[in-house]
C-alpha cells in the first residue's frame, strides 16, 4: 500500500469527528452526581449541543438524563448557560437534585480512594429533649 493511501486511511476518521462535531456544536459539559457517595466527578462532557459555544458561567442546574439506553436517570450539575441538551429534565424536582447542587456548592469532588473532597456534615444525634422525666 502506497505512503499516499495510507495518509488518506488515517486522515479519514480524522475527518469524520470535524463533520461529527463541525463548527456548529459544541461539547456541553458538567459534573455527574454520584449520589451513594453524595459528592461529584470531575468535569467531563456530557452531549453534543447543535449551536455555537455556550458560556460555562452560568447559574448550577441539576441535569436529569432521561434517555439513557439502560433506562436508569443519571443526575449532572452544569454552569454551562442553555440551551441544555435534548433529553434531559432541568426542572430540579428529581430529589437528588437538592443533593447534588449543595455537594456542588461545597465543591465536593469524590476522590478515588472513596472518600471525597469536602464531605456533607454528618447529621446530628437526636437530642434528649424529655431529659430525666422522673427527676424533680
């Protein structure tokens, strides 16, 4: 096979991811929810978005992906300014929601070891509020 063949054979797939994400999308990105944990991953893409770059300043919305193709829900939180991709709910009333903007406001990134960054405070013990009923 010629050096030219060759050359074109690896620019080929080259070519097919300029087509795939030409100049009129961009990658949109944020931070997934890993709720058994309660904190986030780091920042990884999340669609391709039709349209030119969107400025990544924007407000923290909670991103539901509702068309995984194992039917679970996955929850993201992203500062990426709309419009959102296709396929998500950012209406904030999936539950985790709540939980994953907080572990986002604490910048909590879960770490490899298992542990992660900046951890929710544990909750407090319930209080005695009866104190000793039988002491006067």
């Amino acid at each position: 096979m010629s050096s030219a063949r060759l050359s074109a054979l690896a620019a080929a797939p080259l070519a097919a991811i300029a087509i795939a994400c030409g100049v009129d999308s961009y990658v949109y990105t944020g931070r997934f929810y890993v709720e058994g944990r309660d904190c986030l991953a780091t920042e990884s893409s999340i669609e391709v978005v039709a349209g030119d770059p969107a400025p990544e300043n924007c407000t923290p919305t909670c991103l539901v992906q509702q068309t995984t193709p194992d039917r679970e829900t996955r929850v993201y939180v992203s500062t990426t300014c709309p419009p959102h991709p296709y396929g998500f709910d950012t209406s904030g009333a999936d539950p985790r929601c709540a939980r994953a903007l907080a572990a986002f406001a604490r910048s909590d990134t879960c770490l490899l070891d298992g542990g992660s960054s900046s951890p929710a405070p544990a909750p407090a013990p319930p209080s005695d509020a009866g104190g000793d009923a039988g002491a006067d």
